[in-house]
C-alpha cells in the first residue's frame, strides 16, 4: 500500500495524488499503530519490567559495577 501509494504521489492527476497521499498516510499510520505495538509486545512478553526500571536496588548495582571498574 505504500509503495502503491507513493507511485501515485508522483501522478499530475490531482485525484490520484490525493489518494496517493491518503494511502500514504494510511500505510505509516498501520504501520505505527498495529506493527509497532504487536513488535513492542514481541520483544517484550517474557522479561521483568522491574530490571529496567531505576530502582534504589538497581543504583546499587550500578555503583558496584563502576567502582569494580575503576580499580
């Protein structure tokens, strides 16, 4: 649909540049709006929210990690 979509943007007809653009519009929004949360949800479905969230547990870690680099 996009790439239907942009063929007809390059069109001199103005109905078929318009509905170039919808189709445009319409392919990106799809696409942001049912292939990046099914994506997100992929990458996402077994790991634990709480080891990326910045937790007093977590800044511990990481200053432990900084001094054991440094020495």
């Amino acid at each position: 649909m996009l790439a239907y979509g942009y063929n007809l943007t390059s069109s001199t007809e103005v109905d078929e540049l318009r509905l170039g653009h919808k189709l445009v519009g319409m392919a990106i929004a799809g696409f942001f709006f049912v292939a990046m949360p099914v994506f997100i949800y992929h990458r996402w479905k077994n790991k634990k929210v709480k080891d990326y969230m910045l937790t007093e547990e977590n800044i511990l870690k990481m200053k432990a990690f900084n001094d054991s680099k440094k020495s």
